[in-house]
C-alpha cells in the first residue's frame, strides 16, 4: 500500500481552497490535513499538529503573503515541499519565489489530472515546473547525472556569463542588467541566448533554476 501524503492548502479564497480540498482528497493516496487564509494563520495551525508533506500554496494573501510563507517554510519546514498554485505566470514572480524556496508552479487554470501529476512528481522526485522550463531542466533539478550518458557533457561559461547568470537571478529587467555591466542590451541579449543554447532551457526561469541548482547562485 502506498503511504499517505498529507497535504497543507494556504489560499485566501475559501471556495478555490474548499474545491482543491475535496479534488486532492478523491486522489488516491493524498490527505488534506490543514487549511488556512495566509502564512501566519498557518503557523498558528501547524503548532498542535506534524509537519505535512507538501504545502500548496499562493502568492497573493493578505497578512503574509506566499514569499515571506515559503521562506518561512524552507527554514523552519525543511522537510516539507511547497508546491505554487497562482494565477501568476510573469518570470519575476516564479524566480522570486523559487529563491525563496518552492519547489514546483502550476497556474490555477490547470487541469485535474495536470494538478495530480504535479503532486505527484513534487512527491516522487522532489521537484515539478510546467512548460516554463525543458524536459533537460527538469532533469537538472532532479539530480540526473549528465554524464551517465557516457560522454562529458560538462558545460563551459565564461566569466561574463556567469556574471550575467547571477544578475538574471535578480529582479532586473535586460536593461538594468546591461546597465550594471556596462553593456549594451544587445549584447546582454547574446549573453541570454548563448545561455539557453547551452542549457537546452526556454526561458530566463530555466537560466535561473541552473543557476540555483548548481549553486552559481545561493538564494
């Protein structure tokens, strides 16, 4: 029999929550066992009860919102996943709260049986991103080992990429990055696409999440 994964819901809406709630409860092998309006009404609740498995949670709440929860989460709940449900698609807000420790995102317009993957590849592998980022990233955050393919697939940046990598992790827009490194946007631009060849990645998120993973960058 497969264990029970027991699940934590932190969104302000009580109807998207209760809807979830009863959605994740009919997947075989999941258990809500906490609900909540916002990070500190999650705190009070978790203070009788163990730590759940994993923590779906959203950005936007009053109170304390899902940055300052996740962070909070990743310091004090090491154990325990949090698996990003919003309505936000924007690369600042998936960075930001990757860096703060979330370990998958999926908009709230997906489908069941796109949740319940999610869940599941949080719960079997540790990590879930949707279209955002390649399949090769993926396989990055899930500690597959490149080189078992037999060939050295060791990847070379030079310093002003690993420069321009660091920047990317920040909120700066291509233009602040440029003006920091005191080049053109046309050149932080070839910067950008000389990384995502090399990554195999399709956004600046999946330049972040290589960053993050192989510690170039530590949130």
């Amino acid at each position: 029999m497969t264990p029970t994964t027991y699940i934590a819901l932190i969104d302000d809406h009580v109807l998207m929550r209760s809807s979830l709630s009863t959605l994740i409860n009919s997947f075989d092998g999941y258990k809500v066992i906490l609900e909540a309006d916002h990070g500190k009404d999650f705190i009070e609740k978790l203070k009788p009860r163990s730590a759940p498995d994993i923590i779906l949670l959203d950005i936007t709440m009053p109170e304390m919102n899902g940055y300052e929860t996740a962070d909070w989460i990743r310091i004090n709940l090491p154990d325990s996943k949090v698996l990003v449900l919003s309505m936000l698609d924007s690369d600042s807000a998936i960075i930001r709260i990757i860096k703060a420790g979330a370990k998958g995102y999926i908009l709230k317009d997906s489908k069941p049986s796109g949740f319940r993957d999610a869940l599941n590849s949080v719960r079997d592998h540790g990590f879930f991103m949707n279209e955002l980022v390649s399949s090769r990233m993926l396989h990055y955050m899930n500690n597959i080992d490149q080189h078992a393919k037999g060939k050295d697939n060791t990847i070379h940046f030079t310093d002003r990429e690993i420069h321009f990598m660091k920047l990317a992790c920040s909120d700066k827009s291509y233009k602040e990055i440029a003006d920091e490194m005191y080049i053109s946007s046309r050149t932080v631009e070839s910067y950008r696409d000389s990384l995502l060849q090399k990554l195999g990645v399709s956004s600046r998120v999946g330049i972040v999440l290589y960053a993050i993973k192989h510690g170039i960058f530590k949130p």
